[in-house]
C-alpha cells in the first residue's frame, strides 16, 4: 500500500494528490495549516487507517510540526473526528428545513447530497476509503454518523413519503422504500470504481453528474409512484401486497 510522505518527484497517486493539494506557500494566520493538516490526514487515515497513522506521518506530510495537530485537534483523535466529521466530505444528508418539503424536494436534497461530491473526484474517492476502514477498524464515529446524520435523513424522508402518500404512520413498505431511495445515490459511492471501469463518462463531468442527479430523481419519484398505485390497488382487492407472487407451502 502506499503511504503519503513528503511530496517528490514520485508519481505514486497518493503522493500526487498531496503533493498538489500542499504545494500552496502557507499563510502567517496558520488557516492554511490547519487545512494543510485535514488534507495530509484524510490521506493517510483513508489510506492506513486511524491506528496505523502516525503524528509524525502526518505533520510531515502536511509541511507543519506535530505541535501543531496538538494546537488545532487536540491530538490524533482529534484530527480524526475533524477529518471524519469535516463538512466538505461529509454533508448534511438533508438540511433541517427539508422536514416540511414536499415528496420532491426532499428526494432532490438528499440526492443532491450523493451526486454533488461526485465533482470532487479524488477527494470523493479518499472520502468514502475513509469511511469504509471506520466500518472495517471502527472507533466509534461511524455510529455517531448514524445517529447524527444518516438516522435523521432517513426519517425525515419517511416522513415526506407518509405526506405525500396521506398516511399517519409509516410501516415496513415505507422503510424499505427510504431505503431503495437513499440506495440510488448511496451506490454511487460504494460502487464507484465499478462505474468508472464501465461507464465513466456517465460521471466524467460536472454536466455528466447533474444528468445523473436528474434520472435518478427521476427514477425515485417512479418508484414512490409505483408504492402508491400498489397501496391503492391493494385497499381495492385488486392486488396482492407483493409484485410477485409467494411460493406455495409444503405441508
């Protein structure tokens, strides 16, 4: 694996991007030190993980001294929960006012909150290396991120799909379909690399990004559709409560 160090004439693609992302001459106030050293950690946690990590790795490669992660983080922990938590690369799924937006706008702001780092190429990509070593070595942010972020974006989308589908409470159907929604942006991320090895010029461009926002919103607005024709065809008896017949029970 490789590891970010000081940048060089090396053409290793971790050191590329921090070679291009640090080689700004630093200013007196020390903002671009503090954000020198979020660019220098996201690399090396995405890329080693929090306990691998060193102080020392990352000081270097952010051009600063270890004191300085004391001064703005605290300490290592510190800099990870920043890093993690830095609203660049990691949004608000929906923003709080989404709470009273109608079936669409709702859809829009949390799929815009999938496809918008999508521009952001690298970065997106060290985002989500980040997020899938949290899962893998887990220090505990990944579950405040449940609950902080990902839990009431999703509830928040039930609660538009019960407005817009006239039901006071939600059920099983309406949690899935959260889920199916939520999952039209969400593959983007986890299956990136898969989609560039197939199809990149579906993501190639930021006019390539907002056609895919559009046919995904799209594609979300049919299957919400698709639950309510089933509900109503269902409260009629003409339908069974599944698209697809159940098999049949041994005796």
């Amino acid at each position: 694996m490789t590891h970010a160090v000081l940048p060089t004439s090396s053409t290793s693609p971790t050191q590329g991007v921090l070679g291009a992302a640090l080689a700004r001459t630093p200013r007196s106030d020390g903002v671009e030190a503090r954000q020198r050293l979020l660019e220098a950690g996201l690399t090396l946690f995405a890329e080693k993980g929090f306990t691998k990590t060193s102080t020392r790795e990352i000081a270097q490669a952010a051009r600063t001294n270890i004191a300085a992660i004391s001064y703005y983080f605290g300490d290592k922990a510190g800099l990870y929960q920043a890093v993690f938590t830095d609203p660049r690369s990691n949004p608000k799924l929906l923003a709080e006012e989404a709470d009273d937006g109608d079936i669409r706008q709702v859809l829009q702001g949390l799929l815009r909150g999938f496809l918008d780092p999508m521009t952001q190429g690298q970065h997106t990509a060290q985002c989500m290396k980040l997020y899938f070593r949290e899962m893998l070595e887990p220090t505990g942010l990944w579950q405040q991120e449940i609950e902080n972020n990902i839990k009431p974006a999703h509830m928040t989308l039930v609660k538009a799909l019960c407005r817009h589908l006239g039901l006071v409470q939600a059920d099983d159907d309406i949690h899935r379909l959260a889920f199916s929604l939520a999952g039209l942006g969400a593959t983007l991320h986890v299956f990136g690399d898969v989609l560039t090895a197939i199809r990149p010029q579906l993501l190639a461009s930021p006019e390539a990004v907002e056609l895919y926002f559009e046919r995904l919103l799209d594609d979300g607005l049919a299957m919400v559709e698709a639950e309510a024709r089933r509900r109503a065809a269902a409260l009629q008896g003409d339908a069974p409560s599944s698209s697809f017949p159940l098999p049949a029970v041994k005796s």
